[in-house]
C-alpha cells in the first residue's frame, strides 16, 4: 500500500474510533450532554437529558439545579393564557432547587435556581401575603449566597431587582407587609436597587441582564440619558445565556419609550 494510501486509512480509522467515543461518552454521560445542550440555548433538549441522569440518580445535585433552571427557563417563556401550566412547571423547579439544596447546602447556584422559581411564581401569584412571603425567602436566599460568597454578582442583582420590585408595592401590598410579616429587613428605595445593580455589575460587567435592570431603574427615577447610556451597551453586548435575546428586545422597547 502506498504511504498516502496508508496515511488515509489511518486517518480514518481514527475518525471511526473517535466518533465511537464520543458517542459512547455522550450516551454514558448524559448530565455532560445536557450541559452542552444548555450552552447551545436548546433548553428543552437539555432539561431531557437532566431528568435521564436523576432517574438514574434523584440525589444528583447538579442535575436537579440544572433542571430547576431548565423549568424556570421553559416556564418564564409561556404566554399568559397558560398560567396552570406555568405554575406547575415553576412548583417542580422550586421542588428541584428545594432538593439540591437540601443536598449542597453551600452551593451559591443551588439557592440562585431556587430565587429564580421563586420570584417567577411571585409575579403571577394574586395574594398579597403570598408574595410577601416570596419576597421575604428571595431576601433570605440572597443574604445566605453572599454569606457563601460575598463576590456573586447574581445575589447583588436579585437584591437591587428585589427593591426594585417592592419600591413599586401598592397599598394592598404593603399593608399585607406591615400586617404579616412587620415590614422588611431593609428600608425600600429605588435609589437602593441601583446601588445593588451597580455592585452587581462591579462583578460583572458585561451582563445583559444586569444592565436592563439598571437602565430600568435609572429611568424609573427620570435619569433618561444615563438609562439610554446603559441599555445601548446591554445591546451591542454578544449573547451569552438563553434568555440574552429576550432581555435585549426588552433593552430595546425601553430604550424607543425614552427617546420618543
């Protein structure tokens, strides 16, 4: 055989063999494909491949706070005339996070899946107590990420969107507060959230989903240019989570209502 002849089939003895590894780590390994899955943004693909390795293995941390994100994710897309569903796909991924939890208790992304469950059934609850009660184990779990690591830019965020949120509590709503639970841990003030923003965004910097907050903020509180500033760079930045392409058509329909 000619010595290019040889080299050929070399060559392709070695594709084969390598094809049949990979395909045989992938179908041993299905929790490593489902984080491939989740970077490729092909999330229901992915929450599949997590729900393979718990039946395998209920007690699989990781898994059960990737599937958590994976049902909140699926869940935060849904239209409104789907609320049952919606609210059913966020009981199991607080149920998930809940596990992983009580499995790693300080592991900062465990809490941060349980925040995300969390405050999505917040915003389509109806009870004043009841997100009240979300508000106050949001709060929790932040303050308990930053006890694990005082550097987690995404515990900074959720507590400036948590003042965020609660500078815009109606009357009903902040007297369920004072009535139930005695007021709030910290004294509410959108000024507050964008300082929480800020310390977010010292972490990191090139977050979409950070900067929409603090353009928001910043324009809740008529800083129009500075809000304009900040979401113009949330949208010239690469999308780098799945939700990225949500966030910046939000980035742009805020950024048409300030300069109309």
């Amino acid at each position: 055989m000619k010595p290019a002849t040889l080299v050929t089939a070399f060559c392709l003895v070695l594709l084969i063999f390598g094809l049949g590894v990979l395909q045989a780590q992938t179908a041993l390994d299905p929790f490593q494909k489902g984080l491939s899955l989740e970077r490729e943004f092909k999330v229901e693909a992915a929450l599949s491949a997590y729900k393979e390795v718990l039946k395998k293995n209920p007690d699989h941390a990781e898994a059960l706070q990737h599937a958590s994100r994976m049902l909140s994710n699926i869940a935060g897309k849904l239209p409104k005339n789907q609320l049952t569903r919606k609210r059913e796909l966020l009981r199991e991924a607080q149920g998930y996070a809940q596990k992983s939890i009580q499995l790693n208790p300080n592991v900062p992304e465990s809490r941060l899946a349980h925040i995300i469950s969390v405050g999505l059934l917040s915003e389509i609850a109806t009870n004043p107590r009841e997100k009240v009660a979300d508000a106050w184990l949001i709060y929790g779990e932040a303050i308990k990420i930053l006890e694990i690591d005082s550097t987690y830019a995404e515990a900074y965020f959720v507590l400036g969107k948590w003042q965020h949120e609660l500078s815009r509590l109606n009357w009903m709503e902040l007297m369920a507060c004072r009535i139930f639970f005695g007021g709030f841990p910290e004294s509410i003030s959108i000024e507050a959230a964008i300082r929480y923003y800020n310390k977010a965004l010292q972490f990191n910097p090139n977050s979409i989903l950070f900067l929409y907050g603090k353009g928001s903020a910043l324009y809740q509180i008529g800083e129009n240019e500075q809000a304009a500033s900040v979401l113009n760079r949330a949208l010239a930045l690469p999308e780098a989570e799945p939700d990225d392409m949500l966030r910046k058509e939000r980035c742009s329909i805020l950024l048409r209502q300030i300069i109309q």
